[in-house]
C-alpha cells in the first residue's frame, strides 16, 4: 500500500500504524467471533510471511479463508470466488469493481497466478494480504439476507 507525501509528493509506503488500525484491528476480532479458523488461518499468513514461507502457499492459504468466509457466511459450500455468477448471486450489492476485484484475487492462486512456479516477492504477498483482509471486511459488512439493505 502507497501513499503521497504531502510535503513534496513521494509516493512512500503507507504507514503500518493505519493499516493496523484500519484493516487488522477491525477485521480479526469480528472474524474471531463468526469465523474463529479463518481468523486463525489469516494471523498464520502473516507469521508465515515474517518467517519466508512460500508465497504461493501463504497466499492459497489465506485465499481460501476467505472463501471459506464466503461459504459459511451464504451456506453454499460450492461458493466460488472466482465466479462472476456467484458473487452476482451473494453479493449483488457488491461494485462491480469490486467483484473484479475479488475475481482477480481468486485469479492470482493455482495455474492463473503460478509466477511461473516462484510466488511474488513479499511486498507483494503482503499486499495482497491486505486485499483479502479488506475483502473479509466487506463481507462482515455486507447486509445479511435477513438484514434490509438500508439498515
């Protein structure tokens, strides 16, 4: 994640203290209390990515937390987040921006996101990380069936 520098117009990383409060501190404990594995599974992602596990594996890992989100949270086992219908299915409210979004998460695991057998460099883990934690903030929020889409 980037930023601009007011003072001169850098582009600099952003700053670790907003995306912790931002992303991290308002996704895991929701997740813990609905999702107590996939919560689990996205803290082990980013221990495995301080000690240099394969990027490939932390990212399919953590992907499929929140495909697992996903098909807890519309009780469609066969959910598939790199399905168009299904997103449309789940979650129309959803931009579709985000939808293609989501799509290209999904895109980046298995043969389509494959870096020709190397995973991404860390920075690039790690952002990716952050997409699928703020994908699990959309989720949490996104207004249930029983939940009027105005409320």
């Amino acid at each position: 994640m980037l930023d601009i520098a007011e003072e001169d117009g850098r582009i600099v990383p952003m700053e670790e203290a907003l995306l912790q409060n931002e992303v991290i501190d308002r996704l895991l404990p929701r997740l813990a209390n609905r999702f107590p594995q996939q919560e689990k599974d996205l803290v082990k992602a980013y221990h495995d990515l301080a000690q240099g596990v394969d990027a490939n594996t932390i990212f399919g890992n953590a992907f499929k937390a929140l495909e697992e989100v996903a098909r807890q949270m519309t009780s469609d086992t066969t959910l598939l987040l790199s399905k168009e219908k299904d997103l449309r299915k789940y979650f129309p409210l959803l931009h579709k921006t985000v939808h293609a979004t989501i799509i290209k998460l999904a895109d980046h695991r298995g043969d389509k996101g494959a870096h020709g057998r190397q995973g991404p460099p860390p920075h690039e883990v790690r952002y990716l990380l952050f997409s699928i934690c703020n994908v699990a903030l959309l989720f949490l929020d996104y207004p249930s069936p029983t939940t009027p889409a105005s409320e």
